[in-house]
C-alpha cells in the first residue's frame, strides 16, 4: 500500500476512535435534553455527562416519537411544564428518562443498564465484558448481535467491543458482513474489514468489476482503487478506447495523475496509435492535451 493510503486510512480510522469515545459516558447520571428537530417529524434528543460539573460528552441524536417509548408527545409540545418520562430500548441495553417540560422544550436524567442477554451473547462470542463506558456505547451506535454473528460466521478474528463500536458507526451491519464474504471477500483482521466499510467498498461495488473481467481482485488493490474513487466505468471506458485488462498499478497511476478515457483517445488520435501508459503518464504531467 503506498504512503499516500496509509495515511489517508490513518486518519479514517483515528477519526472512528475518536467519535467512539465521544459516546461514552462514565457518569452515574446522564442527563438530557430534548427539541424539536427542525425539518422532520423527529425529536431531537442530547444526552451528555458531567464530569464534577465540567461539560464532557455528548450523543445527539434525532428520534422518531415512538422510538422515545412512554413520551408524552402531547405534553412535550403543550403550554406549561409537564413531567415527562421515556425510554430508549435497543438490543444492547436501555436508557430510562424523566424530568419536566413543555412548549416543546424538556429536560431532566437518565439511568443506564446494560441487557444481562447481550452480555451473555458477547461472553458466548468470547468478546470481553464491556466497561460501562463501552456498553453506553453499544447502546448509543445500537450496535446489533446480528453484526457479531456475521462476523462469527465469516470466521473473523474475535472483536473487541471498540471493533463493535467502530463497524456499527461506519453502518457496517450483519448483511454487509455477509454479502462481502458472499463475493469472496474477508478480510484478515477486523482492522481491514474497518478499513473496507471506511472507504464504501460494498460487495455491489466489486460485482461491478467482476462484470467487466476484474474478479477475484486482491483485498489491497480493491483498497486502492476504493481510496482513488476508481470506479467500473472508469476502467470500461479505458477498454473502449483499446486500452484492455490494464492492470490495477496502472489504473491508479492513471487515475492518480487525472488521466481519462478521454485524455488517452484523444492522445492516440494525435499520435496515430495507441501510447503506453508511460507516455500517457509523461503527457499528463508535461501538460499536453
């Protein structure tokens, strides 16, 4: 891979464990507030922690009144101040909330549990218990057992609850899992699966190339030609202007350097035959049209 993906990766996957922590809350209490979310039907809800009264983090987040079990929509929205109670229920635990509000305004705390079932499913995965932060987490990104069954299924490496975190806020999910390892793909670690969603490289996207005769493509050049936005019709319109099969390195130097279909017909029509790759690279570079 050359230093010009690594870094760019680098920074893709140092952006995911960033944001993944920034979900977690180590407080006893979290608190809320809610809104209406402007443009939709939705409820804007922000829960945060605060740390010995220093503001540290934050999940926001829009939700369907009926994702917000037990609201009072009517009282959220009428005149005056209400008790309000709701909870957020998913998979991996669940969040219980009261405090007061009106005039589509509310405020108030919430406790925290994780589902003792989900924590049975990681033990019987052999994934390590999570700490509270990791399963506010969970919780937070709605990380789902399906994921962890498609990645048992695809025989991948056991995750660790971060690498739970870090798939579901990419929206990796059960069925992306499994319609990679359906096209023949897997990758070795949970770092390179991670790397794959990072870039969009969908099993869709590799039957495009499949079709045009680039089955079976090593993981790195798919990584490649992901990162430069290489897609099948950029490589079919290199074949209809008589430049065949070329192999995945000269696609990305091509591509790297802005060198088109285009460019490369209107260079042989110039010269009178078809140029190499090299010369289309060297005209590109040298500025000749």
């Amino acid at each position: 891979m050359n230093r010009y993906l690594a870094f760019f990766l680098a920074l893709i996957l140092a952006s995911i464990t960033v944001s993944s922590a920034c979900v977690a809350s180590s407080a006893d209490v979290i608190s809320f507030t809610l809104r209406p979310d402007r443009g939709s039907d939705r409820i804007q809800v922000n829960f945060r922690e605060d740390n010995q009264g220093r503001h540290e983090h934050n999940w926001s987040s829009g939700f369907k009144p009926s994702e917000l079990i037990g609201l009072d929509v009517a009282g959220f929205r009428a005149g005056g101040t209400h008790p309000l109670r709701f909870a957020i229920i998913r998979e991996a635990g669940r969040l219980d909330c009261s405090g007061s509000g009106g005039n589509a305004s509310a405020a108030g705390n919430c406790s925290f549990a994780l589902d003792p079932a989900f924590a049975q499913l990681l033990s019987r995965h052999g994934i390590s218990q999570p700490t509270r932060d990791q399963a506010f987490g969970l919780v937070a990104l709605n990380v789902r057992s399906e994921l962890i069954d498609a990645l048992g299924a695809a025989r991948y490496p056991t995750p660790s609850v971060d690498d739970l975190i870090a798939l579901t806020a990419l929206g990796a999910d059960g069925r992306y899992v499994a319609g990679l390892a359906g096209a023949g793909y897997r990758p070795q670690t949970i770092h390179g699966l991670v790397e794959f969603k990072a870039l969009n490289v969908t099993p869709e996207w590799i039957s495009g190339f499949v079709r045009i005769g680039y089955a079976n493509l090593p993981a790195d050049q798919l990584i490649q030609m992901r990162a430069l936005d290489i897609s099948p019709d950029f490589v079919a319109g290199f074949d209809r202007v008589g430049y065949r099969r070329l192999p995945v390195d000269s696609l990305v130097q091509l591509k790297a350097i802005g060198v088109t279909p285009e460019f490369a017909a209107a260079a042989r029509q110039r010269k009178g035959s078809a140029p190499s790759v090299d010369e289309l690279v060297r005209m590109r570079v040298l500025g000749q049209h």
